[in-house]
C-alpha cells in the first residue's frame, strides 16, 4: 500500500516511477536528477536535440539525458564539461542542499543515503506552490543560468552585435591608446562599464557590486557588517541620530550613546542628504580600520578614533512584558525563520494573549524567509504574496498549517519609516487576514515594493537587479514609494527617550485597547 501511495502521489505530476523501486531503496544521482528535473517539467516540450549535454558518464540513459536537456534549457543547471557519475548514491544532505538553491526551502536532512520514501518527504511541502524563481524561469526566455551567470542563449535585445562593438572598440582604443595606460587596471574598467550599465536604469535597488564590495553585502544579508555599530535616524534637519548602540560594539567601547548626534565622519560635515548618504557609508569600512566620528553629545562636542569590527547584529530578540510579549525583528535575513518560531514558541509558552511585532527600522531581506515566517501565521494553501513580473503573476501560498488560531490572540505591529520591503510584506499580509486582531502603530513605512535577485560571478563580484513588483496577498494592493500607513499614528518621542527612556510607540502598543 505504501508503494502505490507514492506511485500515485509522483505520477499525479506526470512522472512514471519504475515497479521495481521500493520506498525504502537508497537511489542514485542520476536517478535523482531524472525524477527531479522529470517533475518540475512534465508539460514543457523542447528540441532537446539542440541542447548538447556536456556532462560526461551518462551513457545511454536516455530519461537523465532528456531531463538534464530540460534542466540546462531552463537555467536550472550549468552545462559542465564534468563526469556527472550517476551511478553514486545521493544524500539526503545533497538533496536538501538542490531544493534550497531551488526554492529557498529548509528540511531537515543528515548524512544518510537519499531513499524514494525520503524524496516523496522533502518533494511534498513544495509541490502545492513551485516557487516564484521557477515559474520565471519557464516563462521567460532562458538567457543566464541564475546560479553561475553562464550564457546559455543569445535572445535578449541587449546582445545586438553593434552595442557590443560599440562597447569593445572603446575598450580597445582606452587600451592602446590613452596617454596613462599603463596606470590603470583593467578589469577597473570592466567594472566601471558595468556600473555604467546599471546605473543608467536609474533603480536605486540595481547594483552592480565589486568583488570587494560584494563581500560586504553578503555579510549584511547575514547579519554581519563591519562599522561601529550604531543605529541611527535621520531627523528633519538631515542630521543623524544615534537611536540604539549594539551591544559590545566598537561604539560602545568608546562611549557612544542613545541621543548623541554624529556631526562629522572623518572630519567631513554632515549637512545635505548626498552627504549623509556618503557619510553613512564611510563609517562603514574594513575591519580593523579606523574611522574618526564627531558627535555632539548634550553640548558637549567630542571626536573619537574607532576602529572597525565586524557587527553581529541580532535579527530576533524579544520581551515579556507586563500584560503583552514583544518580539524585536531587526532583519530579515537567512535563518531569522527559525529565529522568529523560537520566539513564538515561548510568546505561546509566556501565557500572553498580546503580541507586540516590533517591524521599527527592519530593512526587510530574504523573501524566502519572509515566506517561511508567513507560514506560521496563514494556513496551507493560502495566499502569502503576489510577485508581478512583466509577463506574469506569480501567487505564493503558505505550504504548512499556522502555528496556532492567531484569532484567541491580539497582534501590534509597530513600524516607522525605516521598516521596508519583507517587512512592509509581513505587516501587510498580517493586517489583511486578521482586520480585527491585528493593528498598526507607528509612522508610515518606508514604501519598498519591489524585489531583486542577486547573480553572483566567478570574480566575486555581484548584480542585484530588480525582477518583479511584490502585493499584498488578499487586495492585491502595493505600497511602492507610498508606504503602509499605520491604523494609529504615533510618533517617537526622542526627548521622551533621551530624559525618561520610555518608548511612546512602544507604550501605544502596550495600552491600545482592542474593539469586538
């Protein structure tokens, strides 16, 4: 009976598992990859012959051919002139490590060998909702494989063979010609051309990012920076604000604190907002280089040299409060779903029938992750976000039960200005599915409502582009460049803070009183 459940669960997606293969029978890579690339698709008919696979070890496996046909098409493989050796065992570790690449879904997996029965177990949380990087990819014109940037065919309008020439015989005279030459690096030139290609799209989210520089956002996204480890705002006269000092960092090594404005970074004043934008980034840097800040603490000036560190920052941390719990979500960054169920967890185990959701000055992050903490709210099958590429609608829908009925519950979400993008889609998403149980306490968010993927290259260098508006899930409604405006508008009071250390929005969450 087991075996022919799973005979019907895999052929209900067009695909013919062999008779012979028992559920508990450890399969191979090559087997792996047929099923695999067989089920994401089983409706998609190409010449295959026009693709020339370049893996090695195949033989005259005709089904792992087709489908590794299909895969490279499509982008969802690179074409390597590798042995592939197909007759190995796959891991489950392996195979959990393919699905996230593919899907940004997390499974529990170890080191023992793949099994049908564990194939069906990490396939069926996916399969209601193929992830919104698939469906893009079978609906657009396969031209990058989104993993290595390899050139897989020649038909965007970009690759007109004058542009190219255009481009390359300038390279060429600069090369040979230019009166200092042989002061410049060329690959500097590369990149400048590069930076010159995004920049004129004029999207202030498209970047390209040097190998340098590349490093630096990848450990953002992780949570890490190198800086001082300050959290600021910037108020009406363009200035910045010290709101909160990371525990343990550089700035609280030398004294910085809540309240303290920061007037010069390396003697530069800080006066315009192309100024500020500059001078956020210069108190950012290389680890263990230094940065001289000047900060006007009361009416006391000083200037202090800090050395750079590398900044954890925390991306969860939360409260029991007297009558409510408050979970603190600074970043939605890899692995912050786990963090957030954690929390959760001991908001259910606290006995408190309020949860405060601090979104205030969350930048947003990983939309994987933003999916993955919807889960725990909606129930399987409903709609968590609407991406809206040029061609198409992609709706994602949560793919595990809530964690409870949020409706016994009463949620505050608090947000400001500087909460952005995954977090404006939770917040969002919350307030739709729960009109009568959720509210909104702040000031109007910050109004991302796009969303980019990142391509990385061999040099260590990195493209984010845009790829897709985000809507809300139930109004199909975008708060692009216009922001969530909270149900109640409170400001935070910095005087309040800096003489009493009450947080008002904070206080607004606590005694708002809920209407049935």
């Amino acid at each position: 009976m087991k075996k022919l459940l799973i005979w019907i669960s895999v052929t209900s997606f067009g695909l013919c598992v062999p008779s012979s293969f028992a559920v508990e029978k450890n399969i191979t890579l090559g087997e792996t990859l047929t099923l695999y690339f067989s089920e994401i698709f089983p409706y998609f008919t190409i010449d295959v012959n026009n693709v020339v696979v370049k893996y090695s070890g195949i033989g005259n496996r005709s089904g792992l051919r087709s489908a590794l046909q299909k895969a490279i098409y499509y982008g969802m493989l690179p074409n390597s002139a590798v042995n592939l050796d197909p007759d190995k065992l796959m891991s489950d570790r392996a195979f959990s490590q393919l699905l996230r690449r593919d899907f940004g879904t997390r499974v529990t997996a170890d080191e023992s060998f793949l099994t049908i029965e564990d194939y069906e177990r990490f396939m069926a949380p996916i399969r209601p909702s193929f992830s919104y990087r698939l469906l893009r990819l079978l609906n657009a014109p396969p031209e990058w494989n989104i993993d290595t940037a390899e050139i897989v065919s020649a038909k965007s309008q970009l690759t007109n063979a004058d542009n190219y020439y255009l481009l390359g015989k300038i390279y060429s005279i600069l090369q040979d010609n230019y009166l200092q030459g042989d002061d410049f690096k060329q690959a500097d030139l590369i990149y400048g051309a590069a930076e010159g290609l995004v920049n004129e799209l004029g999207d202030k989210y498209t970047k390209f990012f040097r190998p340098d520089a590349s490093t630096d956002f990848k450990n953002s996204l992780d949570g890490n920076i190198v800086g001082i480890g300050v959290i600021i705002d910037v108020d009406a006269q363009w200035s910045l604000t010290i709101t909160d000092i990371v525990r343990h960092s550089p700035a609280e090594k030398w004294g910085l604190a809540a309240g303290d404005k920061i007037i010069k970074v390396d003697g530069i004043v800080v006066s315009t907002l192309d100024g500020i934008i500059d001078d956020i980034g210069r108190l950012r840097g290389r680890a263990g280089t230094q940065v001289e800040v000047t900060v006007l603490s009361g009416k006391i000036q000083k200037t202090v040299a800090i050395v750079r560190e590398i900044i954890h920052i925390e991306q969860v941390e939360s409260e029991e409060l007297k009558d409510s719990y408050r979970i603190i979500f600074w970043e939605v960054s890899f692995g912050s779903d786990i963090l957030i169920r954690n929390a959760l967890e001991w908001f259910f185990l606290s006995g408190k029938k309020r949860l405060i959701l601090d979104l205030r000055n969350n930048p947003g992050g990983s939309m994987a992750e933003t999916r993955s903490i919807l889960d725990f709210f909606i129930d399987a099958g409903k709609p968590l976000v609407v991406l809206k590429y040029p061609k198409i609608d992609v709706t994602n829908y949560s793919i595990a039960p809530a964690m409870t009925d949020w409706n016994q519950y009463e949620i505050v979400i608090l947000i400001n200005g500087d909460t952005a993008s995954a977090a404006e889609i939770i917040a969002l998403g919350l307030r739709e599915y729960f009109p009568r149980k959720v509210f909104i306490i702040g000031e109007t968010s910050y109004g991302k409502g796009t969303v980019q993927e990142l391509i990385s290259f061999d040099d260590k260098s990195l493209l984010k582009y845009t790829i897709a508006r985000w809507l809300s899930p139930l109004n199909r409604v975008s708060i692009d460049k216009i922001g969530i405006v909270p149900d109640k508008k409170v400001l935070f009071d910095r005087q309040y803070w800096r003489t009493q250390h009450i947080d008002t929005q904070l206080l607004a969450a606590e005694t708002y009183q809920f209407t049935n």
